[in-house]
C-alpha cells in the first residue's frame, strides 16, 4: 500500500484510450496542473524526442532505478530497454556495481557518469572526457536531463511507496508513459 494515498478525483485506472494508467501517473495527479502537465511533457520528451541513442537512454535509467533501490523504474523501463536491444546479460550488469563487460565503451563511459551524478552528484574530469569522447554536447546535455528526471521520479516512488503494478506498458510508444 502507498504511503500517500492516491487522489479521489481525475485519478482514473484506465485512459481515454483504454489503456491501463500507472500508479506513478495516478499519484502524480496530487500536483496542481501548472507543475503536472510541463512534469509529464518533459518526461514524454526525454523518452521519446531525443537524440541519445535509445539503447544508451534505457540503460541509464534502469541503472538510475538500481542506483535509488526503485523497483517500479526497473520494472517498466526494462521492457524499453529490450526492445531498443539491451540484453539480458547488460541489464543483469546493470544490477550491480561490478564489472560492465558487455557494454561497450560507449555505454561503460555513460553508466561511469549516470554513477556518479546519482551516487556523488558531480562527474569527475576524468568521466567527462570519458563520456565526451562518444557523446557530442548536445547528447550529454540529453543524457544528464534523463538521469535528473529519473532521478527526481525514484525520488517520487520513494516517498509516496507506489506499488510495482503486474503489469507494463512495455513498448508502447509516445503518449503511453507519462514519467
């Protein structure tokens, strides 16, 4: 049971679409729609009209779930991660701080940085330069708005103990997700 109990009014189990809705959209409707509506379009932008590589994107927030103990990230970015390509092997990495042997230097460099922003809150030089040298400005400026926002959602999850549904929402594109 959540620790904050769901809003009464507008927080609906199905869209308009018949879709089902996810207990983080629902409880996300105790904010006032000034703060609510801008909090979602940032979320359906890192997700979907982005320039990182989306592979690159899913692992980072899965990692950012493993990093902040948020289950429910994991739970429904996992299926995203799969269908852009991550594997199983990555994702089981992804779990740990270990080793990161089957991502490749790209991904290693970004993982290095999605650490130390969630763990540390500063990248090292020595993570920048590692970062930068697969990921042009614009795409590491992307990347750290993706780890921030996922952030402040673990954040969310931890405080309000939103309930991992049994389901996802998986891959169903833009306009399904709302963080």
């Amino acid at each position: 049971m959540s620790r904050i109990p769901y809003p009464a009014a507008g927080a609906a189990l199905a869209g308009p679409d018949g879709r089902p809705v996810l207990n983080v959209v629902r409880m996300m409707e105790h904010l006032p729609p000034g703060v609510l509506e801008p909090f979602k379009a940032l979320g359906q932008a890192v997700l979907w009209k982005g320039t990182v590589d989306p592979a690159l994107r899913e692992m980072a927030i899965v990692r950012v779930g493993y990093l902040l103990d948020a289950p429910y990230e994991v739970h429904h970015h996992a299926p995203f991660a799969r269908a852009v390509g991550v594997t199983e092997q990555q994702l089981a990495e992804l779990s740990g701080r270990g080793e990161l042997p089957s991502l490749d230097p790209c991904q290693r460099a970004a993982i290095a940085l999605v650490d130390e922003l969630v763990i540390g809150g500063k990248p090292t030089e020595a993570t920048m330069a590692g970062v930068s040298q697969f990921l042009d400005d614009q795409q590491l400026i992307e990347l750290v708005v993706a780890v921030g926002y996922y952030r402040m959602v673990c954040n969310f999850l931890a405080v309000t103990g939103i309930e991992v549904e049994e389901f996802t929402l998986g891959t169903a594109g833009p306009g399904s997700v709302s963080a």
